[in-house]
C-alpha cells in the first residue's frame, strides 16, 4: 500500500469511528465498480461496529441486470435505501462516503451534502475538476477502479469479508479493466489474487455480466448504423483514427449510462485509437463515453496518446471528466452551451483535432526521424 492510501486509509477509518452513522453513495445509475466499492467501504464501516446505509435513488429500470441483481439480493444486508430514507435517518453527526466519481452532479446526494457533517470521496478518476466539497478525497487516476483502493484498504486492515463481497469488488475490477485489458498494473493484478483467495468467484462474476438481449441489440444498433470514422494529423508518424457514434436515425433514442459506456468500450475492438458515443438520457440531456487504447510501453515516444479525459474537459469542464483512457460525463442542453447532441459532436470532433495537430511533427523533424527509424 502506497504512503498516500495509507495516509487516507487511517483518516477514512478514524472519521468511520467517530461517526454515528455512516452513508455511503455512488454515482447514479450505479455500475460494478460503485456498487462493488460501496458494499466494500459498507464491510468496513460494519468492522467497525457502525451504523451503515448505502443510497441508491435510481429507478430499477436504469440498472443493469447485474447491478439490479446485487442490489435485489441484499438490500437487508446492507440497508440499501433511498435518498428520500436517507434524509430521515440523518443526525448531526453523519458521514457521507462518495465512491466511483467526483463530482457533485453525478450524485443523488447533490443538493443535500451539507447536511452531512463530514464528506469523504474515494474515485480513480482525474480529479482537476472534482466539485464535491470534502473534507477529505483520494483520487487515484493511477489504479483501475474505485473497487481496486477499497480492496487495498480491506486487506490492508486484514477485515474478514462474505466471498460475495469479494466477487462484487473484483466484478468492480473486471468493469473499469475490460476484464485487465486495460487500466491494469502488477497491483491489479495482485489485488484480484487476493480477492480471489478471500472466496471471490469468477464464475459468478462473469454471470453477473450477463446482458438482456434487447439492450445487447440496442448498443450494436447503435453501433452499426450511427458510426462514422475520422483519420487525423496526417502529419504525425502515425495518423489516429476516431470514432464517433450517435443515433443518426433517431437522435432522440434514450439509453441509460452504461448502454452508451458499452458502446464505446466495444468500439475499441476495431481498428480505432479511440472512441466517442453520446446518447440521450431519460431526462433529455446527453450522455457522452470516451475510451482511448493506451499507448503500449514499447510504442515510439513520440507516438501521442488521444487523451479521453482531457478531450471531454475541454467539451464541457463542468460536466465531463475522467482519465486519460477512460472518460464521460452527462451534458445538459437546456440552459447549456449546446443545443443538440450534432452540435456537441461537432465540437468534439474540433477538439480532438486541435488536439492531434497540437501534438504533430513538424515536417523537418518528420523526415529526421523516419531517417532514425529506418537504420534502427
């Protein structure tokens, strides 16, 4: 465990121990990696012998099957309740636990934080832009996921955890890798043995993965029939290719927030250096996933990565953010900068070109170095 996690590890557990109750919340329309982490930072509050709520305030219909299937199976277990309930069972010394996202508006909890007497924030997300006031945060763009630091801290404590809890934390993992085919290091790795020894069960894991073949029709619809392709930098050694996917035929289509994140991861399958889909949400705002490969350790130096997180700050600060791999965020139209989701393609198509020529070779150097790369 690195010096930094220790340190906040030890400011998590005592602000736990010192609370009356503790609540606990992830992003909405929550996925394995909030829900897994949340029913782990649960585990350890209840170490402690703590009073423990996790809040979940969306609609069923918006989860996915697996998540749905969690929260089904122990809502006893572990009070997951919601918002609403929360609010009643608040006193003057609550804590609140944000996990798997930094920023206010991604929250149930958005309009009611002050009324905790503390806020802590666990996330692995870029953290320039986090907009929920905290007493205390730890934002590690570094690890995998927000299931991967809870782990570290629980095996760290050496606190005895139910093998499904196990199973939920590395299924946490399983999502914000590909299943380790990206955002992995040696300690994700590590991390995932360990689970694996506590009882975790990939079997089980791999069956909560599972999808409803109406949504699984949905997002290659949305894929085959609303994706174009732009090449970039054409001055570089290597020009990029992006894809971009929207609804062509019926922009106004609703999707919840990890339909539009499966859209993207899938893309990278193909011959793509990066992906961009947008959708609408229920609410008639857009929602918007970016994922990037990463640039293999041996690759040319001068090789640029398209940076998923940077691209969609600069498309909206306010709303967007993430890592340099994997990035979104919830754009609203009404009231906001853009008008509709073509517009808001548009300028994300700018942006990643200002991006890609900001990074090019000028020619002179070009040919020096296609000079260099032919006599290696």
């Amino acid at each position: 465990m690195g010096t930094e996690l220790k340190f906040f590890k030890d400011i998590l557990i005592k602000a736990i121990t010192d609370s009356n109750k503790v609540f606990i919340v992830g992003h909405n329309e929550p996925d394995f990696d909030a829900i897994g982490s949340a029913i782990g930072i649960h585990t350890i509050a209840k170490s402690l012998g703590k009073e423990v709520y996790i809040i979940v305030n969306d609609d069923a219909l918006n989860l996915e099957p697996g998540v749905k299937k969690i929260i089904e199976e122990n809502k006893a277990k572990y009070n997951i309740i919601t918002l609403a309930e929360a609010k009643n069972l608040l006193d003057d010394n609550s804590l609140l636990v944000v996990t798997d996202t930094n920023k206010d508006y991604l929250t149930s909890t958005k309009d009611d934080l002050d009324k905790f007497s503390k806020v802590m924030v666990i996330d692995h997300h870029e953290e320039d832009s986090h907009t929920i006031k905290s007493d205390y945060l730890y934002i590690n763009p570094d690890v995998s996921s927000a299931c991967e630091i809870v782990s570290n801290i629980i095996i760290s404590e050496r606190i005895k955890i139910d093998p499904k809890v196990a199973s939920y934390l590395l299924a946490g993992i399983f999502l914000d890798t590909r299943r380790f085919k990206q955002n992995t290091s040696s300690k994700t790795h590590d991390i995932a043995e360990k689970l694996i020894n506590r009882g975790a069960d990939s079997d089980y894991v791999n069956e909560l993965f599972r999808e409803e073949f109406e949504s699984y029709c949905r997002i290659n619809n949305l894929i085959i029939n609303g994706t174009v392709f732009k090449k970039y930098a054409e001055e570089t050694l290597i020009p990029k290719q992006v894809s971009f996917t929207i609804n062509r035929e019926a922009p106004t289509t609703i999707y919840r927030r990890e339909e539009i994140a499966k859209a993207a991861d899938r893309m990278l399958k193909f011959d793509v250096d990066a992906s961009f889909v947008m959708g609408y949400n229920k609410e008639g705002n857009i929602i918007v996933s970016a994922r990037s490969l990463k640039k293999p350790k041996a690759s040319f130096p001068l090789i640029g990565q398209i940076e998923a997180g940077t691209i969609l700050q600069k498309l909206d600060e306010n709303h967007c953010g993430g890592n340099a791999y994997s990035a979104g965020g919830t754009i609203p139209l009404q009231g906001g900068e853009y008008e509709s989701i073509f517009e808001i393609e548009e300028a994300l198509m700018s942006i990643v070109e200002d991006e890609l020529n900001s990074k090019a070779i000028p020619s002179e150097r070009k040919k020096v170095l296609k000079f260099v790369r032919k006599d290696v």
